[in-house]
C-alpha cells in the first residue's frame, strides 16, 4: 500500500453530509489513488508533507461537454448565418462525398492537444465532444483508440466513445436548408461504438469508461435513437445526446417528427437517468419557443441530466430560462465546456451572470450554485458518488488553486473569489487518481507553445478548406469577416 501524502492549503473543499464544507487551514490524505481523510488533525503516519499555503484545494471539475478538438464553433462568433458560412454543407459537397479535413495524426494531436488544455483548466474527468462539421460522416475507432491512449499518458479521466449519425442537414441549390438520412450508416456507427465500448471500458485502471454518443438529435433517426438508448442500457454506460439547443434544430424535428425534441425522446423511451443532454436552452415556452408544451417535466422526470454550457451559450445569444428555475423544478444540471477556452471558471461565472440577468437580480442564484454543477451534478450524472467531491473513500481527483496570484482579489468565502477573480490559469496542480498530472503549471511531456503553433497550423489548414464545404463555395475572405480592414504588407 502506497504511503499517505499529506496536502495542506489555506482552503480545503471537503464533503460532509451530502454537500461541499469549507476547511480553513485544512488537511487531504491521499493514499494511493484514493483520498483517507478530509479535515483537520490527522494523526496517521504519513510519508510526504505538501503545504500550498495561501490556496484553495478542492475536488476536479466534471465536463460533461468537454472541447476536445479545434473549436471551430469560434468562427461563427462574427459570422453567420451559418448556412452561408460553412456551418452546413451545401448540396454540391454532400454530392462530390465529404471528405476528412484532417489526417488521423491531425486527430490524434487534436485529442492530446485539448485534453492538456483541460487539465490546465483543473478538469479532472471529461467527456469529448467534437465538431462533425469537417469530418466525412462520423468519428472513428481509431482516432478513439488514439485518444485514450493520449488520456492514458497525461493521466486524464475520460468516457470515451465515437460520434456517430444517421443524416445531416444541407444547404439545397435554391438556399433552402433540407436534411439527408442515410439510416445504414448510422447502425454501422452505433455497431463501431459498441464494439468499442465493449474494448475499452475499464481501461487504464478504470481511468478510461465509455459512453455512446449519438451526434444531435436532428440528425438521428427514431431507428438509431431507439436501438442506441437500448445498447447504452445493455452496456451499462452513460449516453449523451445534444437537444434542446437551438431554434433551427426544435422546428427541425418539430417538421421531421411532429412533436418537440423533448417530446420525441419521451415517445421513444429514450431518456433515462443515464442520459446526458446538452444544452437544454430551447424548450417550449423558453428562447422564442412560443409553442405550449411540457418539455421541462418531460426532461425532469426523465431522470436525465442538462450538460449546461453557458460560455457557448453566451456566445450564440441564449442561455438556459433559467438555471434556478430548472434546478428549482428538480430538474438535473451538469456543467459543460464545450467551447474554446475550456476554462470551467469561465464557464461558472458566465453562467452565474446570466441567470442573475434572467432572474433579475442576485437572489437568482449563489456561488455555490454553480460549484455545484460542475462538481457532483456532473459526478451524479455519472453515476459516480466517488468522483466531484472529497471525502475519505472518494477518488483522488483534485486541484490546487493559488490565491496568491497577482490577480487575484481580496477573499472573504473562497468559492464566491472563484466566481469573481480566477480563471484556468490560476491553477497551479492537478491530480488525477492519485497521480500529480499537473505541478506548479507543468504538464509532464507537455511543450504548450509548441502544441499552440501545431494547433494553429491545423486551424488554418482546415479554414482554408472552407470554401469547399460552403454554400455556392465563395473565397474563405468572404466567408470569415476582419473586424477592421487589413493592410498587408505588399
């Protein structure tokens, strides 16, 4: 058995009684890759002494959305609408055949690349999303395969699963938007995602879990949704599927189904405790949804969890009508990154303003609101009671905030300065299973300025492909505006 090693900090974020406690000047043992006790006094003997001083420790984050590629969702901050700005293919693409945008070593970075970044953000266990906008239909076993191999070299903890989907929407020839069903594809990308399920789950000593990943709802048949929502069930993993997260997609299936997306799911017997759900932002009566309905009670009793990105949200001028009044109806809430920079602070205090602004004023909801979602509402959605919190018996999941950070602002209660001051780079250790993945801001293996100019590299290489997949195929110059003009050099 692995000697204890004592963490010492100005702040402890322990767990008593079902909820997060404060610790002032507070102790965590770990041993092994479980934590021994959460407090003060601790008599055992111990091998190695840690003190943090003037910091926080507390439990990883969950991110049950979590970026894990080149976020492309950046180039639609300033330039939309998206079926004219390479958001949705355009009819000619689909009929040349879509085509991989980037090469399984561009994959593979991509996974290792974003996972470092959530790291660094004090995300301790994440679920993957990615873009299928540049991809050729869905995503693979081997990028997959790839990615845990990445998350089994930086430590992280993942459920891992391939994307998969039955159709797209396009962009036809006269500028209307139709879809395009090919229900064989995706069974078969079902079938890859079980089989891989079947092969990693538990790997890595249980660092590696698996999930199925149905892409979104618009682009899934009742077929797949059904037989996917049957496989998760037998395979015992969780099952995430994006809903509720647009205008374009409720009218959509409103169109394609005849009911709301929250109402197909329930008629499908898709929703179950096991399901997770972004964004939840557009249900009936919410978001210029003017339709009567009870979509709320439908997710509520469902037993499923909101994976609620507020960033992202933000970003596309909406947010959840409101995360208090979700909560306050009983209703399940994680949180989710979703979007560059996954910072999860960020993410906090976005979404702690937003629903202050829904509310109308600070009653609307507290910091530890938010502290929360992103630690057991995403751990519960798991089905994880050992994960989001620490407390002896819980795994050794945990990051060190620094308060003594120059920007940092004065402290009167800890989780309320996260909401305020910090952000992803206040974090200065993360450790995962037991293991330091992150000390004093080094990611062993990791060269960040070096990832960062890779990662451009890809960027641009996959922007200057836009025109391809862009209706009636303009130069990239007119697809992404420049703020101000551009003077270069002659």
């Amino acid at each position: 058995m692995t000697e204890p090693l004592l963490l010492t900090a100005r702040w402890v974020v322990g767990h008593v009684g079902g909820r997060h406690a404060l610790y002032p000047n507070g102790e965590v043992v770990v041993s092994g890759d479980r934590v021994l006790f959460v407090g003060h006094g601790y008599e055992g003997p111990v091998a190695r002494r840690i003190d943090y001083g003037n910091a926080l420790i507390g439990p990883g984050f969950v991110d049950l959305d979590a970026l894990s590629d080149l976020d492309t969702t950046v180039l639609g901050y300033d330039n939309q609408p998206a079926a004219r700005k390479g958001r949705i293919w355009p009819e000619t693409y689909m009929e040349s055949g879509p085509f991989e945008m980037y090469s399984e070593e561009e994959l593979a970075f991509q996974k290792r690349y974003a996972f470092s970044r959530l790291i660094r953000s004090g995300i301790t266990t994440a679920l993957p999303i990615a873009s299928l906008f540049y991809r050729q239909w869905g995503e693979t076993v081997g990028e997959f395969s790839a990615a845990a191999e990445a998350a089994r070299d930086l430590g992280l903890r993942v459920y891992l699963g391939p994307a998969y989907r039955s159709g797209n929407s396009l962009v036809r020839r006269d500028g209307t938007i139709d879809f395009h069903f090919d229900e064989e594809r995706g069974l078969d990308g079902l079938a890859d995602a079980v089989d891989f399920c079947r092969k990693f789950e538990g790997q890595a000593k249980g660092l590696i879990r698996t999930m199925l990943a149905p892409d979104r709802i618009e682009t899934c048949t009742p077929e797949l949704l059904k037989a996917s929502a049957a496989a998760a069930e037998a395979l015992d993993v969780p099952i995430r599927l994006h809903c509720c997260q647009s205008p374009f997609e409720y009218q959509s299936v409103l169109k394609l189904r005849g009911m709301s997306p929250a109402e197909w799911l329930e008629s499908l017997g898709f929703l179950s405790p096991r399901a997770i759900l972004p964004h939840g932002t557009h249900v009936s009566g919410r978001n210029g949804i003017d339709r009567p309905g009870r979509d709320l009670e439908i997710l509520r009793d469902g037993g499923g969890t909101i994976a609620h990105c507020p960033l992202v949200s933000a970003r596309h001028g909406n947010a959840l009508q409101s995360f208090r009044k979700y909560r306050d109806m009983g209703i399940r809430i994680g949180l989710g990154t979703d979007t560059y920079p996954p910072d999860m602070f960020l993410n906090m205090q976005v979404g702690m303003m937003l629903c202050r602004i829904e509310e109308g004023g600070t009653d609307g909801c507290r910091s530890e609101d938010y502290y929360d979602a992103a630690t057991t509402g995403g751990a519960d959605a798991l089905n994880r009671p050992d994960l989001g919190r620490l407390q002896a018996g819980s795994a050794a999941d945990l990051i060190v905030v620094d308060f003594d950070d120059p920007f940092m602002g004065q402290t009167i209660d800890p989780i309320q300065t996260l909401m305020l001051n910090v952000s992803a780079r206040s974090v200065s250790t993360v450790m995962i299973a037991g293991r330091f993945v992150m000390e004093n801001g080094v990611i062993p293996g990791v060269d960040d300025r070096e990832y960062r100019k890779r990662a451009q590299a890809q960027f641009d290489g996959v922007i200057a492909k836009y025109p391809l997949r862009t209706f009636n195929h303009p130069p990239v110059e007119e697809i992404f505006s420049t703020s101000y003009p551009t003077h270069r050099k002659a």
